[in-house]
C-alpha cells in the first residue's frame, strides 16, 4: 500500500476488491434462473462517455473547461454515436480534488457556470437523444461543506453525527489508510474539539456518517434535486467506503481481511436497497457504483435486479492488470471471462479500461509510439464496444490520445500524487523514480486538456489552461482526425455503430476461444440466431490465432486495417469482427 506505484493511482488499488474470493461466487450465480441478463433497458444499450469536464472545452479563456464549453460541442458528443454522458463532479467545491469535495451539492461550481447553464447543457444533450449521468460524491464532503462546519464547532451540534469523530480523551482511534493524506493517517486531529474526524481520502474529504439515518435522508433528498431536473442517473463515487464497521475495530497487522474493516461494511446492501425504495425505483435511472465488492459475489449482489439495488457496478480488476512495465494477455482475458461468466445469468457488468483515474487507455494496453498508436487504439476500442456488458468510454480516447509524460512535480495538479510526493520528501524516498513512474501511470495523464484542434491551446481555451496541454496535439486532435476517414475518432464511430446496429453485442452470449492464446485474445458473440466472432492481436507482432472457425465463408463487419485479415494470421494490433 506504501509503494510509490500504487500510491499515485492508490484508489485503484484500494478498490480493487475481487481477485481473491471468485470462484466460489461463480457457481452461484451459474445456479440462479436466467432472469435479467437478457431483460432489454436502455442502460445495457448505453454506451458511455465520460467527460472531465475541467478539460473539456473552455468557453471564457480562464483556462478551465465549464458547462457552457461541453454545450458548445454537443454535435461532436452526438456524432460519437454515443447515448449516455457521465459527467465527472461538477458541484460547488473548493477544489482540493477536481470536484470530488462537495461543498454544495445542489449548486454549479463557479469556474463551471451556472444552474442556468447546467439546465441548457441538460436540454440541448436530451434534444441530441444523449442521457446525462451524475457523479454522486456521497462517502465524503468537502471540509467547506456547512454541514462539516457545524459537525466540527461542538461536540453537541445537531450535524456532529453526520461525519465520523473520536473522541480523543479515549485515546488515538486504531489506525486507518488515508488513500490521499501525506502521512497515510485516515484520522486528523481537530482541536476546537479535542477529537479526531475520518478522511479516507484528504484531510479536505472528511467521511460522512451512513450510520446515520439523517445522513441518508439527505443524500435521497440531492439525489431527488437532480432527478426532478431530469437527468438520467448517478455514478456513485467511492461507494462502497460509504458502508463500514464503525466500531472502528483494530485492524490486525499484516491482516488479510483488511477491507472487511475498512468498506463494504455490514450494512451495505441495505443502505442501497433503502436508496432503491427511496429513489431508483420512483425515477428511471441508470446507477453504476464504482467499486464492486470484495468478491464476485458482493457485486452480483449490488446488481441482481431481483434484489433491488443498483444496475451496474465496476471492479477494477481489468484495468489494474497494467503495470507499470506492462501486462499479460492472457490475466486480461481470464479477469474479463471470469466477470461475464459471472453476470451471465442475471445482472449487469461495466467495461472499461480507463478512466479520469488511470492513465491513457493506448498508453497502458496499447502502444504509444508513432508506428503503432493508431492501430492499437482501434483495437481497444474495438474490445470495449464489443464485450456483454456497458462500455465507458473516457473522452480523449476516442482519438487515441497518450499520456501527458509529465516530468516535474510542478506539471502535476492531482492532490493524490502531490501529497505523495510530499511524503516521499519527508521519509527521503526516490523522488526520481517516483516521478518516472507516475508520467507512465498517474492519473493527471488522462487529464490534460481536450485536443480541438492544432491551434494554439489546441482550441481547448484562450487563456493559460489550468493543465499543460499534451504537446502531440497537432497531430492528435479531433478536427484533424475528423477529416481523416482512417482516423481513429473515424474508426471509433464506426466500432460505436456497429454495436448500435447489433443487439447481438450488447445481449449476446460470450465465449471465449484459443484461451491460452498469449497474444491474441478472441472470442464469439451469440444471440437470437446471429453469430459474430471478434479476433484481438494485442501484441506488435504478427500472431496466429486457432479458434477451429472457418473464416472463408465469414463476412468481415469491421477491422483496423485497409484490408482485413482473412485467415487466422493476424497483423500487429489487428482487430477484426466478422458475422458467422
Ligand atoms: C473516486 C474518484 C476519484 C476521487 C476519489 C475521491 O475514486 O473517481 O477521482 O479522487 O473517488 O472522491
Ligand atoms: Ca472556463
């Protein structure tokens, strides 16, 4: 947990909860009657895209992208071929975490606009047929949040339940990680009070009570602002910290079981199936918890429709396969078969293998370099809109954008990685090699600003933006790529309408093929009859693949070269769906 590589995307690695106990949890489900995977909803069709939008589009030249930017390119979203926008926090907030510290969840951050901007963003993206989802920031506030003011100016204040105190006349609380705080500690003294408050996150994000039913009452009653408003649904940010034991128990040493202490607690699926009573099942709504449980049980769970939960959740297994000296094929394609084979029965999986928390998609899975971006990026793109489950995609990747490679600390604005680095300098850690790995892996990669065009500031902004700019955007950027027909933002369209055009890759069965196939990962789609199989080099060499299909009667759907593959050798990074 103290290792510099996983701090710099330490969220990642907290979440991800699932590699241990799977196996157990795939019998079940195998056992549980075919009810919902094939149950149609708008939200298995959806494909997503995620704006950041910081950076995004600026529209008055202060460097940072606001609502009315994301209005001005609602025909660009549209001409994705997506349905579904999730929009990272754009609340009132200090700032301290790019959104994800509340300090009003029923107002517009300033830098972003105006409720009346967010209200012409929300008509003009339902006028395009495009749904719109929220970022719900509920296991936290922002410590500017007047509920955290009153919570912390007496111990007999009304809000003082909301958030988690110690005490500290009972001594020092047993210790818990702190995922962003300088010195790891979860629990920071206050003296107006002589007690200490719980901040998984920074000393900023202090942790709100679900212990209390108040507390609860509350986030129902955002949750209703914003349905009222009619958007569409809610990312649940960090949820499952929301749930646990707060008994706050001593965490044994070397404890295998440390997330039994630290989320998914005891009363975790209640809070949801009462959030369901009080909101899900009144709106119609898309919900997506980040973060899925310890198993693949307790993320059935979330999302069994039967129990009345959630949709969706996403494990961060896929995307935690890449390290920073690469990956293996084959871990990726057992993480991805493991969880559909989970879900095949009832419930519903996220693809994903980026995010604003990770670094580029083509950087980490694919190949960066000049001979090869294009091609690889295609190829994961091809993956995700071809996989059961709904695809997210980040915006950016559409273009096969690359990571920033920042090389100074002063390039990094993520809090995550500046406290780390803060906490290097204190304990004389390799700054060095802290730094060279966070410009391969840490999130502030992912969120230099949109490339609009080879203009300066890359048409992101007039002004100074508040992130460096990638320097690749003359070539890299959406106005160049759109002229482009072989383009990867053309291609992307394209894979998007594929999927649109075949419910066979939304509902279809998945079967994988050539399982140890170290370089190519393949696999077959199956529904009402139509059969379509997807073929995956995923290396920069050329790769055989044996799947016992013969392909000369196969029609080719789609590929990433000009010429498709029509045998079972695949070129570098090629991808090809055919229909059977
Ligand atoms: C989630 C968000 C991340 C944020 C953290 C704290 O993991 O995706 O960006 O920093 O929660 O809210
Ligand atoms: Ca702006």
């Amino acid at each position: 947990m103290n290792h510099p590589i996983t701090r710099s995307t330490a969220v990642l690695f907290l979440l991800l909860f699932a590699l241990n106990a799977c196996k157990q949890a795939d019998n079940k489900s195998q056992n549980q009657k075919n009810t919902s995977a094939a149950d149609q909803n708008w939200w298995k069709e959806a494909v997503v895209y995620q704006i950041y939008p910081r950076s995004f589009k600026d529209s008055n030249g202060d460097g940072v992208g606001d609502l009315n930017g994301i209005t001005s390119k609602l025909d660009y979203i549209k001409s994705l071929g997506i349905n579904t926008v999730w929009l990272n926090p754009v609340y009132s907030s200090p700032n301290t975490d790019n959104g994800y510290d509340v300090s009003d969840y029923r107002n517009i951050m300033k830098e972003f606009g105006t409720m009346g901007d967010f209200d012409k963003m929300l008509k003009g993206m339902h006028e395009r047929g495009i749904k719109l989802v929220m970022d719900l920031v509920v296991n936290h506030s922002s410590n500017q949040h007047e509920w955290f003011k009153q919570s912390r100016s007496s111990r007999s204040n009304p809000y003082r339940n909301y958030y988690h105190w110690w005490n500290a006349e009972r001594g020092k609380p047993p210790y818990r990680y702190s995922l962003f705080d300088v010195n790891h500690d979860a629990w920071k003294y206050d003296s107006l009070t002589n007690a200490y408050y719980l901040h998984y996150f920074s000393v900023q994000q202090p942790d709100l009570n679900w212990e209390n039913p108040k507390v609860r009452q509350e986030v129902y009653s955002i949750m209703k602002f914003w349905a009222d408003k009619g958007i569409d649904g809610f990312r649940m940010d960090a949820y499952q910290f929301a749930a646990k034991d707060t008994t706050f128990p001593k965490i044994p040493v070397n404890g295998q079981n440390f997330m039994k202490y630290y989320a998914i607690g005891p009363h975790l699926h209640d809070y949801l199936k009462e959030m369901n009573r009080e909101i899900y099942s009144k709106y119609n709504l898309m919900s997506v918890a980040e973060g899925a449980g310890n198993s693949l049980q307790d993320a059935h769970d979330m999302v069994d429709a039967d129990r009345h939960e959630l949709n969706m959740a996403y494990a961060f297994d896929g995307v935690s396969v890449a390290k920073a000296n690469g990956y293996s094929l084959l871990e990726l394609k057992n993480v991805f078969s493991r969880w559909d084979s989970a879900f095949a029965k009832k419930g519903w999986l996220s693809i994903f293998l980026a995010n604003h928390d990770q670094a580029r998609l083509v950087s980490r899975f694919g190949n960066d370099s000049p001979e090869f971006r294009e091609v690889s990026s295609k190829m994961l793109n091809t993956f995700l809109l071809t996989m059961r489950g709904t695809p997210y995609v980040y915006n950016g990747d559409e273009l096969g954008m690359t990571n920033a490679g920042f090389t100074k600390i002063e390039d990094y604005n993520d809090i995550a990685l500046r406290n780390e680095y803060q906490h290097m300098e204190n304990t004389g850690g390799d700054l060095k090699q802290f730094l060279q790995l966070a410009g391969k892996e840490n999130r502030d990669n992912s969120r230099t600003p949109f490339p609009w065009n080879g203009s300066a500031n890359a048409g992101f902004t007039t002004g100074t933006p508040w992130l460096k700019i990638n320097p690749n955007y003359k070539t890299i950027n959406a106005s160049a790529e759109d002229k482009d027909p072989n383009s990867c933002l053309n291609y992307f369209r394209k894979v998007v309408k594929l999927r649109k055009d075949n419910p066979v890759l939304v509902y279809g069965k998945y079967t994988l093929l050539d399982k140890s196939n170290p370089n190519v990962y393949a696999y077959t789609r199956e529904y009402n009859g139509k059969k379509l199989l997807v073929l995956l080099n995923f290396k920069n060499k050329a790769a055989v693949v044996n799947t016992g299909i013969d392909l000369a009667k196969a029609k080719v759907l789609l590929g990433n070269y000009a010429e498709p593959a029509q045998d079972a050798k695949l070129r570098p990074y090629e991808a090809v769906v055919y229909q059977l």
